[in-house]
C-alpha cells in the first residue's frame, strides 16, 4: 500500500469518526489561565507569555550529546519504519511501544517544565514524531490540536522536541498567538498534499505567524487550542520534531484513548488512564494501535 494510499485512507477513516460520533458536544474547548505560584523552572513572565500567546518557546533541555542519541534513536526508527513502507509521519502513538521513547516522556527535565503549566499530576497520553524529509512537497495544514480529540475540558499541552535543527529554511512550525484563546475556528477539508485531513480558514485574519526555531534538544510548548502548522520542505535539510502529548487527570477520554497513555508524575485518581510500564525493547508492531484501540481509534488516534 502507497504511502499517499495510506494518508488517504486515515483521512477518511477520521471524518468518518467525526461523522458517527458526538463526543464533540460533550467538550468543553475553553483555554484557562495558568496559575502557578511557585514554578519549578519556567518564570512567571514565561508563563504569562503562555497565557496571552499559547506557548513557550526555546526551552533548552538536553545536551548535545543526549540530542545526537535522540537523533540515532530516531534514525534507526525511520529505517524500520521506512521497511514498513511508511512515511515520516507515520511513528505516532509508540510511546508504550518504545523505551527510549518512553524514557523521553518521563524525563523528569521535560515533566518540570510541564509541571508548572497543569500541575504535579502529569499523564502523557500520545507522541507523534513529524518528518518532513528534503524537499517533502506535503504541508501541515493550519490547525488547533483539540479540535481532532475526544477529551475534555481543553487542557493538554505539547511539548514539541526537535530532533533536527528547525528554522524557517526547513519548515519550522509556526504558531498563530493568541489564537488558542478564541474557542473552535472555522475549518475546511484539505487537500492530498496535506499531513492531516481538516484546516482552518481564513487564517490571515487571525495575525502573523511565529516561527518556532529550535535547535536539536530543545523544546516548546503549545496549548491545544493553539493555531498552528507548517509548510512543505523545500530546503534540502530534513526537519523532525517529536510531540509529546502531556495533560492532567481532570482531563477526560471521552472515548478509550486513555489506554495507551503513561501516568509520568504523581497519581491519576480519576482512574481513567491506564499507566502502560515502559517496554523492554524499541518495536514499530504496525499493529500496535489498532491491538490497543481496534482499527478506526488505532488509524486515527494523534490527530
């Protein structure tokens, strides 16, 4: 199965879910304020600059060296993933697959910074690792994250770790400040060349992007109601970058997507995810979704 085939065939599945279900009345998409009196590493204007923007950006959090073990790490995925028959979008939800994933997640440099946005109690339900390759004529289209979930209230935050170097030669993420602040905006269909299958329109009314550079081994974070996405690559520079999906428990699954999560710090007493142990090898299974989830939730989840 072609790799265009196969981005088709997700893109349908998920509007067909969009169609079939109503978890999407049972969400409430508000962005509320964070309120952290005593951070553990990111300040207080840092944080306001997340309430009034809906990120932060150019947190450095890993060496040089642990940056080059990332990126080895990422290589030999996308070798396996690439025998698969897959594209660089394709490594999505193996945190409980993987455990040098799984240890990323956990990091408790990475869980600090997240403390001090949603508090000690820390889930990390997802990761998506995005590849767009030299010259990749594909764009992710503009887009707020919470609009593809079924959870509840709105209060997931992604951190976003390079793995390359980004900027805007590669097609480094941009943002939309203060978009996450607006509630759900209006969105289309979008077309072939697209990684996911719905963008926002009239996105020029909304401001002037930010572009989110990074060096390898650092990170962002964005809300999930954030505007964001990028362009085709048309450097000859390859530009990864891996999400991390963290919330706290009072964020709800309205569906069973709090199964392939890994409770990383305190306790869930909500008991609505379950806390995966890390896994004793590094497996791409392609059916490793679709056997926690069934085939449409597996096809669909991370976006």
């Amino acid at each position: 199965m072609s790799s265009k085939y196969r981005i088709k065939q997700l893109k349908v599945k998920i509007m067909k879910e969009v169609k079939l279900t109503d978890w999407q009345s049972k969400r409430d998409l508000r962005f509320t304020d964070v309120k952290t009196d005593a951070p553990k590493k990111i300040s207080h204007e840092q944080i306001a600059d997340y309430n009034h923007n809906g990120f932060i950006s150019g947190l450095a959090i890993f060496s040089e060296t642990e940056a080059r073990d990332h990126l080895d790490f990422f290589d030999t995925l996308m070798q396996e993933n690439n025998q698969n028959g897959n594209d660089g979008y394709a490594i999505n939800g193996y945190q409980t697959a993987c455990k040098d994933l799984w240890d990323i997640c956990t990091n408790s440099r990475i869980l600090d910074t997240v403390e001090d946005i949603i508090g000690p109690d820390i889930i990390c339900w997802g990761t998506h690792f995005f590849c767009k390759m030299p010259y990749d004529t594909k764009h992710v289209p503009w887009h707020q994250d919470a609009s593809y979930w079924p959870l509840t209230p709105s209060n997931t935050v992604t951190a976003w770790l390079a793995i390359d170097d980004v900027d805007e030669e590669n097609s480094a993420m941009c943002f939309i400040p203060g978009t996450h602040r607006l509630g759900h905006l209006d969105w289309k269909t979008s077309n072939e060349d697209a990684v996911l299958s719905r963008e926002i329109t009239q996105i020029d009314s909304y401001g002037k992007p930010f572009s989110n550079n990074l060096k390898a081994g650092q990170i962002s974070l964005h809300a999930d109601m954030l505007a964001h996405g990028s362009s085709p690559n048309t450097s000859a520079r390859r530009r990864c970058g891996l999400t991390i999906r963290y919330a706290p428990p009072t964020v709800v699954p309205l569906t069973n997507w709090g199964k392939n999560a890994i409770i990383c710090r305190g306790e869930d007493p909500s008991g609505n995810w379950t806390d995966n142990p890390r896994p004793e090898s590094n497996s791409l299974d392609p059916n490793h979704l679709n056997n926690i989830f069934g085939e449409d939730m597996g096809q669909g989840l991370g976006k």
